[in-house]
C-alpha cells in the first residue's frame, strides 16, 4: 500500500468523528480516543490490550486508526488480534512516518529500543500523545534527544508515559510513600537485581538480510537492545533512581558472556553505581538459564530497610517506623493502570510526562553497560554534559536512520567487548 493510500483509507476509518486540537481533546464531550500502534509484536500488542482496558476504565470509547511494523506479518497478527482492516496497516523501516500522518490521538510506541528516539520526535512534532516502551535509547545521544523532545511534548501540552511501569504499581507507590515520610530514615544503600533465564533468540534464515535479522533477534544484539542491563534491568534501576531522587554520579562494574546463542551481549553484569554522600546501590543482572532467579529491589536507611514493593504490609504497616501512606487508586495491574494515568492526564488537561525519568533510567543502565564493556569508571557529566568525554557522543552502529537509509551492517555474532580493549 502507497502512502496516499493508506491516509486516505486512515481518514475514511475514522470519518464522522470530530477533529479537535490536543489542548482541548475532550472539551467538546468527545468520548472517543483514536490509537494507534508502532510495534507490533507481543509487548506491541499487549501494549494495545492494556491500553484498551485502560479506557474503559475512565469511560472512554477506543478506535484503532493505524498499526505499523517492520515486517508485514506482524501487522497481520495484530489485525487478527484486534478484528481490524488490513487497510489501516503499513509496514517497513519507514512505516512509523504513516502513522503519525493519522488522525490518532495517541501513538504507542513499542519497537526495538533502538528506534525509540527517532520515532518518539516524529511523534511528538506531528502533535501525538505518546506511551512508550521502555527502554528509550541504546546510547548517551539517544537517550538525550529523548529529554529534547519530552520538553517540546511539555511546551505542546502532551503526554508522555513510560513503559516503567513500577511508578504505578501499587505496592512500590505505597513503599516510595512511607520512605518520604520517614519509615526507614534516608536512604543509605541497596541493591537491586533482575536474575533470571536466558530470553528467546532467532538464528539467521538462509539469504536473510542483515537489517530483517536484527529486528528479529533484537534481544541479542546491543545496538538493537542496549544489551539486557537497559532492556530489563532498567525497571530496578528505575526505582532505585525513583527511591533515591537522583540518578548516579559514577559507575564501575564488571560483565561477561558465556553461554549465549547469537548477538555480542553479555550474560552478567555486576556494577556499582556510586549515588555521593556516601550512598552505593549494587546493581545485579543476569540471563542464565538454570540459574537463581531474584528480580527486585532492596534499600537500607538509617532507621530500617524495605524491599522495593515494601514489607508485605500496607499502609506503612511492618516499616521500622510507623507511618500513615495514603491509599493510591488502582486498577490491579500496572501495566493497565498506566494507561489510565496516561488517559486520565489528557482527560483533565494535566498530562503526564515521564520522558525525562526514563531517559534517566536508560541512561544509567548505559552508564553501567559502559562500564562493564570497557572496564572503566564512568561519571554521569561524561554522559550529559562533559563533550569532551569520549562516551558523550558514544552511538551504537546501525543506527535507526541505517534502517531506512538501506545502510545495515550487522555486527558479527558470538563476539563481546572485551575490557580494556573495548
């Protein structure tokens, strides 16, 4: 399907329905949400599901009016999945840019990291709300064009929601609650951990380009992920930065690869992310299959500790100190409630935006994943404001514009940095 095509079969999905601006979405009554989906594979889809939940719990009607992918099978998963025409889909590395030609309210965005700065500006400059998977960048350069751009979402008056879906569970909203009020004292250190098994991987198809294979297996490759320490392990850095109220000043640490299939990840990481004043946080994750599995977070103040989601009590009950958390509205599952928080924002004019915290958050698992692929320490101003630094400009090749530039070379497989000669 042609591009005209596709915006005109987009519009007459949607005729009948009126136009209103951002800034005043539903001051005329309108009740109706249009959607659509960048990413369409399993958390894409998901991601739909739970969107579409999310609504009817602040009572509005959903339409979906566009679904992009690389690959045109995935569209037709989804199409099947959500009973939809085939006409509202487009696929390729250049799909993206149709869609953000729709009339959708907001866009979700769930493709491979290494897109995510790209198709999040385009989004953001055609005047979408966006929910974004996390993480939001494989690289210092794309995780500050994400903080860019979610500064023009503010100045526009859009919303920005994350993928970290921990800042709206239930029990970690009430944890963080009692530690502002003092139930362990100030935070003084922790560790957090995602231990687990190996995630899925794809062996090259005979004849199968460089750029299809990446998108496949984009789990295994690092320019495509940010390896697994910002893919997964982010959600604990994540809460740590949350708990604590600022990201790292510097980290060192250590990794290695052993007994993956294809990409040039590692299997482990072990860093120390240095937060000053005397506040380390360890920071272990690793992909083992047949290994002990532990994916959470702990914090030490000077009064007590908690775990991440608290101590198995509400309301502050089971904290060293007792104190009163106030009860947070709650749907059941995170990955629902943040699409309600992202709809009841744009609902009340008062829209989230969460770009800066998980760019922060991405950010910090780069900074642990430098550290551990080179062997070096490296400071959080060398990342952000230090252009001298050589990790400031720091970008993973193929970028996301060599994907639609026909420009992809992929790295060979089985073959890992190497500290001290990466």
């Amino acid at each position: 399907m042609n591009r005209r095509e596709f915006v005109k079969n987009a519009a007459v999905v949607s005729a009948g329905t009126i136009a209103l601006s951002h800034s005043h979405i539903f001051a005329a009554g309108n009740q109706k949400m249009k959607v659509a989906l960048v990413g369409c594979g399993g958390r894409g889809k998901g991601a739909l599901e739970n969107f579409i939940e999310a609504a009817k719990h602040v009572n509005v009607e959903t339409e979906i009016v566009g679904l992009a992918d690389f690959f045109e099978s995935r569209t037709d998963e989804a199409v099947e999945k959500f009973g939809v025409s085939k006409d509202l889909c487009v696929w390729g590395s250049e799909s993206y840019k149709e869609i953000m030609k729709t009339d959708a309210d907001v866009v979700l965005l769930v493709t491979p990291p290494n897109f995510r700065p790209v198709h999040f500006e385009a989004a953001i400059r055609a005047g979408k709300h966006v929910f974004m998977e996390k993480p939001v960048a494989v690289d210092p350069p794309g995780a500050r064009k994400i903080m860019e751009i979610g500064e023009i979402a503010k100045q526009k008056g859009l919303a920005v929601v994350a993928g970290t879906q921990r800042r709206h569970q239930l029990e970690c909203l009430q944890t963080k609650s009692a530690i502002d009020k003092g139930a362990i004292g100030p935070i003084r250190g922790g560790a957090v951990y995602w231990c687990g098994g190996a995630l899925w991987y794809k062996d090259r198809n005979p004849g199968e380009d460089d750029a299809s294979y990446m998108v496949r297996n984009w789990v295994s490759f690092a320019e495509m992920s940010g390896d697994h320490i910002v893919e997964q392990h982010v959600h604990n850095l994540d809460v740590a930065n949350w708990f604590i109220g600022r990201p790292p000043e510097m980290a060192i640490g250590f990794g290695g690869r052993a007994r993956r299939k294809t990409g040039n990840q590692f299997d482990s990481f072990s860093i120390d992310f240095d937060y000053g004043d005397g506040v380390h946080v360890h920071s272990m994750c690793r992909q083992i299959n047949g290994t002990y599995s532990r994916v959470s977070e702990f914090f030490t103040g000077t009064d007590g500790a908690t775990w991440g989601s608290g101590p198995g009590k509400k309301k502050g009950e089971g904290f060293a100190r007792q104190v009163d958390v106030a009860d947070v509205p709650y749907v059941g599952s995170p990955y629902v409630q943040e699409h309600v928080d992202l709809l009841k924002g744009i609902l009340e004019n008062k829209p989230l935006n969460e770009a800066k915290q998980v760019a922060t958050s991405t950010l910090t698992g780069i900074m642990g994943r430098i550290s551990a692929y080179t062997g070096e320490l490296v400071r959080w101003k060398d990342l952000t404001e230090n252009e001298q630094s050589a990790w400031y400009n720091l970008t993973l090749k193929p970028a996301a514009l060599d994907f639609e530039n026909g420009t992809v070379t992929a790295p060979p497989d089985d073959i890992a940095p190497v500290p001290g000669k990466a």
